[in-house]
C-alpha cells in the first residue's frame, strides 16, 4: 500500500552518475584530458555501485 512512497535508491546516484558524464565531456571538449580521465574513473565506480544496487533489488 506504501509501496509507492519508497524512493528508489538509484535515482540520486544516477542524477550525480550524469553529472560527471556531462563535466567529463566539457574536459574532454576543452582539452583537458587530465580532469577527462579522472572524472570519467570516478562515473565508472559510481555505475558499478548503481549496477551492484540495482542486481540486488531484484
């Protein structure tokens, strides 16, 4: 019945998961491969933690 009130636990995670995408894509677009790199490894752990969430929810 309360089911509906539940947040998905994702959702936050995935909001900040595009964040970087799009902040790693400015780097990327300015030049700076340095910051491109380390944004685009930090995204990658955060998809691995939303992947990991989400094989347990089912």
């Amino acid at each position: 019945m309360f089911g509906m009130f539940n947040s998905n636990p994702t959702k936050k995670m995935r909001k900040q998961y595009n964040a970087l995408l799009e902040k790693a894509m400015v780097a990327q677009r300015n030049g700076d491969m340095k910051s491109y790199a380390k944004i685009t490894e930090e995204s990658e752990t955060l998809w691995s933690e939303i992947q990991a969430i989400e094989k347990g929810d089912k």
